[in-house]
C-alpha cells in the first residue's frame, strides 16, 4: 500500500485544509499489484468532492490500463462510495475501449478526514494512472466561470491549461443551451472532464442539472459524448442517482480540442461545476518515476 496525498500549488491538501475553493490538481500514481495508493484530506460539512482516475498504461490505444476502482473513505474507515467503470473515452476521432477509469463525487455529512483510494478491479492490476479531483465549498469562487455566448465552437470559451495542471468551473444551463469550451492540445496529451450538477446540493444530491458532456470538432460534430457516469454519495448515504458526465480523450494532432456541456434534455436547466485537467504526451512534459508515483517536470520541444 503507498500512502499519499496530493500537492497542488506548493502545498498539500493534508496540510492546507483551508485552501480556497476553485483549486484543482492533477497528480500522477503507479498501482501496485494487489495494493492502492490513499489520497488524504480535509472536509467541511456541506464542501464537495469530485474525482475521476484516467489510465494510462495502454495511451496509443485506449484507457484500460490499469483497471482501476475509486472509492471514498472516512477517517479510515470502509468504503462509503465505490466506483469501477465510468465514462466514455476516445482517441482522435472517435471512442475507444474498454472503459476502465473511475469516477465518484461526494457530499460531506460532517467535518472530518478523507481519503480517497485508487485501487485495481483485480490483484494483478498494476500500472501508471492520474487522477484528477476537486474539493469545492458551494457559493465561493471558482478557476474559471462559463461565459455566456459561448453556444458554438466559433465562440468557444478558451481554458488555458499548463503541463499537468487542473481546473474547475461553473456554468449554469438554460432551455435549449450549450456551453463550447476549448483547449490547447499537442498529439499525445490527455484530456479528462468529468461534470457535478450543483442545483439540488441543499437536497444532499448531485441531480439537478442533468448533463450531458461532449468532445466536439471544429464543426461542431460529436466524437464522444456522455451522459451519466461514476457514482454519487453523500454523507452515509451512497448510491444516489448519477446526473454528472465523464469523459477521457488523447489528442493525435497538434489543435484545438472542444468539450461542451449541455442537458440531457433541452428543457434540462441549473447549474453545474465541471473539473478538466491536461496531461501531457508521455514523454513530453512529465515523467512517472516507476513504482514511486512521482512525477517530475520536463521541457517540451
């Protein structure tokens, strides 16, 4: 079993509690062979937290390997919520598998300590993945907020992305709406999304609005697109019904890549917060040190 947590911005989420929201991260790990890797921190009653694994033992080809599962504890104890498969993938132009990352997102009951563990479907599952997480305290700021206007890729809403960064927004959906957002890629690096519906927080779930998230072309067309993935809980309570959306995609050329959230349906309307992070190529801008989950920086080219 490895034993971590996870830095962001100079500091870790064990030592810096009373980080503000809107401070997103992105860390590296390798899954050893029958073990997990624990990532700890803080909740406040009523905060947030959403998290999705991407693997990336198998990049060039698909996302299922390592397989892995997510699931939340409290103060050391059993699983509250578990998730295996969630989400859809997609390489280029269009969607790979098997699917094989996790997703969960989770409402705190109480004040406590946290840990959130990555762990194989099976005793052999072993490789390198990222994990990207959140913790969120509704009615503070966020990273970025969703601009109206932003209704087609022409007019998409730019989130500017560094080597292994990560970032969090909110967006609000009215009847008929869609929110284009793009990115800057390079072939080889990884992008995962994944959506929290916020409107219906005060009833202790994650089911209003219901999203739908996309991977879009210049055009407008779809290459993947999802509707409900991972799996929700709050307090004691685990699986509540999922509204949220996952996605995992590696760019193959150099450009611009678009997500869009829209609502299942068109009359689907509320808010949402939508965590995205950026990893690059391998080889291109971070090193997993093998075995030991740490990731240093390297220049591109």
């Amino acid at each position: 079993m490895m034993k971590k947590t996870l830095v962001m911005a100079g500091c870790t989420l064990t030592a810096c509690t009373g980080m503000a929201f809107g401070q997103a991260h992105v860390a590296l790990g390798h899954l050893p062979a029958g073990g997990h890797v624990d990532y700890d921190f803080m909740l406040l009653t009523g905060e947030i937290y959403i998290g999705m694994t991407t693997p990336l033992g198998s990049l060039g080809t698909n996302f299922a390997t390592p397989d892995t599962r997510l699931s939340m504890h409290q103060a050391g104890g059993s699983a509250i919520i578990d998730n295996d498969d969630a989400g859809v993938d997609g390489r280029g132009g269009g969607a790979v598998g098997p699917v094989r990352g996790s997703a969960i997102r989770y409402g705190a009951g109480g004040t406590d300590n946290y840990t959130a563990r990555v762990r194989g479907f099976g005793a052999g599952d072993t490789g390198s993945f990222a994990i990207t997480s959140a913790k969120i305290t509704p009615g503070m700021g966020y990273d970025f907020n969703d601009i109206e206007g932003n209704d087609t890729p022409a007019d998409a809403q730019l989130i500017s992305l560094g080597v292994m960064q990560a970032k969090v927004g909110f967006g609000s959906l009215t009847n008929d709406d869609i929110d284009y957002f793009a990115v800057n890629m390079l072939a080889g690096d990884v992008l995962s999304v994944m959506t929290a519906p916020m409107s219906s927080l005060a009833s202790q779930n994650f089911l209003i609005v219901d999203t739908r998230l996309d991977i879009r072309d210049g055009a407008g067309n779809i290459i993947i697109t999802n509707d409900d993935a991972g799996s929700d809980g709050w307090g004691a309570t685990s699986g509540l019904p999922v509204r949220g959306s996952v996605l995992r995609y590696e760019a193959t050329a150099d450009g611009v890549v678009y997500f869009a959230v829209r609502g299942f349906g068109s009359n689907d309307v509320g808010d949402y917060a939508v965590l995205v992070s950026l990893i690059p190529a391998p080889g291109a801008g971070v090193v997993l040190l093998a075995g030991l989950g740490v990731a240093a920086r390297r220049r591109r080219a």
